[in-house]
C-alpha cells in the first residue's frame, strides 16, 4: 500500500524476484479481506496515517526509502508493524521474508546426512534407501547428492537418464532458491526427489550454491536425505551446518573405526549430532555396540545385511526398494521414531535396534 511511485517500483521489483503477485492499493481497501487474509502486508511510510484504525495482524511491516523519516517508530506503532524496513538495506532480508509468505513456510525438513567410515561402507545405499523408505511412508522427500565423485546417486535409483536438472544446473546459485521451483526441477524417481551430479565435465559446487540449494529443499518441509563424502571442503561444511543428524556407516573391522573415526574428526567439527550405524560381517570379538563404544558414538543402528541386493539394483529396483526387505524394515523404524514429535534429536536419541 503506498502512493510513492519510487518505492512501488522497488517493491514490485522485490516481490517479482520472490516470485510473489503483489495486490497494489493506495489506501485501505473497501472490503478488508485482502489487509486481513494477506499473508504480508506493505505499507510505504507515505501511507501509514491511512491505515489507523485496520485491524490488527502479523505480517504488517512499514517500508521506506527515507532514511529519516520523523515518527517513523511511532507510525508502527499505531499501524501495528511488525518491522520497520528502509530500503535499499532491507531488500535481501525482504526478498526472503516474501518468499516465505508465498511458499507458506511451516516446519522445516528433517534433515540426516549419511557419511561413510571408510571407502565402500554402503552410506550411498543407506542414503537412497532412507529417501525411499520415507517416501513410501508418505513424506515429501527429497535427496540430495552431495559426493561428486560418488559416481551419480541417480544411478543407485535406476533414474540416470531421467528428465531434470542436477547439480551443474545450480553451480551459480546465490541468494534465495526457491523450494518449489526446486522440487519442480528435479527428476522424479520412485515417489521423491532426487538432485545429482551430471555426466559430463566436472563442476566445483561453492559454498553459497550449496547453502541456497539445501535452505530451499530444508524450507519445503518433510525429509531430505544428504549422502556426503568422506572429506569436508567448504561446500560440505555448508551441508553439515544444515543437517538435524549424521549417520555414520561403520563397517565391523579395525581399520574401518580407524578410518571413520578420522571422518568424525573433521564432521564433528561443524555437526554436533553424529551417530553411528554399524554394518556387518564383524570381526571376531567384534560388534555392533563395541563399533560405537570405540567411535565414542551413540548407536543408531545396525544396518541389515540384504541377500540379493545388488541383483536387485541391476535390475533397476532401488535399495530398500521392497518393503519388506531387512533393509526397508531398518529405514522405516528408523523413521518410525525419528518422525514422532520434535525430530531426530529426541526421539532416536536412544538408537535404534
């Protein structure tokens, strides 16, 4: 709501770049649906003495160009703002604050990343099948490929050559990415959504694409799966700052804990919730406890050894593909109880079994 051509123009901009239809009145409208059913509300400083008496609302914030603007403060008061924004300062902060109006931002997504002890423990299996098992229980899952070398996590779901973007397509994000669209994107495989790594050149991913990426899937809600490499450069960093839990695939032999414990090292450093998932065949005197105890981990699991499943993934079936595999039934208790209440950091604080 505003009269000032100047900052109309800005505004428009602004919510043209949050991906926003913005409603334009000059003063009060008649019929106050659209100031009371709005999910923001906008008022230039021009127009804040038209707006004494509205309703009271959230969502009200008092916008500006100005930098000294006298009464400013009390102007909010009397209009009940929320904010009080001048811009050109304001219009990242703003931007995002409009797109989360439009996207209708809830709680944001569960988020596990699955890191590898050592080369070859199966985290990229844990991972896919995680996703998988969380779609079938009805989340809006999304997972996420964050190991370039990893070969394609699109490969595990039989989905390489499936339609939508990877990651080559957001190496220059910066800003706000916006989850719908994201989600749009991507390539649809076995009810979630999967970003991967492309086949062709290779593509640096920097830390800012990382972080937008993974903001916008976090803001759409439900669950994301991360599977992460072994090592932790910038980009990794930035996914680990973003993640509710790391499961940590540690194979039962000697060299494995050795190995993983060095990955803890480096995670730990950035992700405080760090749990182990112990994988068989163990050697002797060995077991899934004694692999926690000597990470100096809690244990959230041991991840089932699954007769056939390679055939299986050659055959285009996905890891823990079949509900009723040792495989799904570890990811759907795992779910199970890190789905009840307030997440992951609760209610699996106990592990998994």
């Amino acid at each position: 709501m505003t009269e000032d051509v100047e900052l109309l123009d800005d505004l428009l901009r602004l919510c043209a770049a949050a991906g926003a239809e913005p409603e334009v009145h000059h003063t009060l409208p008649d019929r106050r649906g659209g100031w009371e059913q709005a999910p923001m509300v906008l008022v230039g400083d021009d127009a804040a003495a038209r707006c004494r008496g509205a309703a009271r609302r959230r969502g009200v914030m008092l916008v500006g160009r100005d930098q000294d603007v006298p009464d400013v403060w009390r102007q909010a008061v009397e209009i009940g703002a929320e904010y009080v924004l001048r811009l050109p300062d304001s219009e990242s902060w703003l931007v995002d604050q409009i797109a989360n109006a439009v996207e209708g931002v809830g709680r944001p997504a569960l988020t596990v990343g699955v890191i590898g002890g050592r080369g070859g423990a199966g985290a990229s299996t844990l991972a896919c099948a995680l996703a998988v098992a969380a779609a079938r229980a009805g989340q809006r899952t999304m997972l996420i490929d964050g190991d370039p070398l990893g070969g394609g996590i699109d490969v595990l779901l039989g989905g390489e050559r499936a339609e939508g973007m990877r990651w080559p397509d957001f190496a220059h994000s910066q800003g706000r990415v916006g989850g719908g669209a994201l989600e749009e994107s991507l390539p649809a495989l076995h009810g979630l959504r999967v970003l991967s790594w492309g086949r062709d050149d290779w593509v640096v991913i920097p830390p800012p694409a990382m972080r937008s990426v993974l903001a916008a899937a976090r803001r759409l809600g439900g669950v994301v799966v991360v599977d992460l490499p072994r090592r932790v450069d910038e980009a990794v960093a930035e996914a680990l700052a973003q993640l509710d839990l790391g499961l940590v695939v540690v194979p039962g032999e000697l060299r494995a804990v050795a190995a993983a414990k060095r990955v803890v090292s480096m995670a730990g450093m950035v992700l405080d919730d760090l749990r182990v998932v112990a994988r068989g065949p163990y050697a002797s005197g060995l077991d899934e406890e004694w692999v926690a105890d000597a990470m100096g981990l809690p244990l959230a699991g041991e991840v089932p050894f699954e007769r056939g499943l390679l055939a299986e993934q050659n055959m285009g079936e996905p890891p823990g593909g079949s509900a009723r595999g040792p495989l799904a039934r570890f990811c759907t208790a795992f779910w199970e109880r890190a789905l009840v209440g307030e997440g992951a950091k609760g209610p699996v604080a106990g592990g998994l079994s």
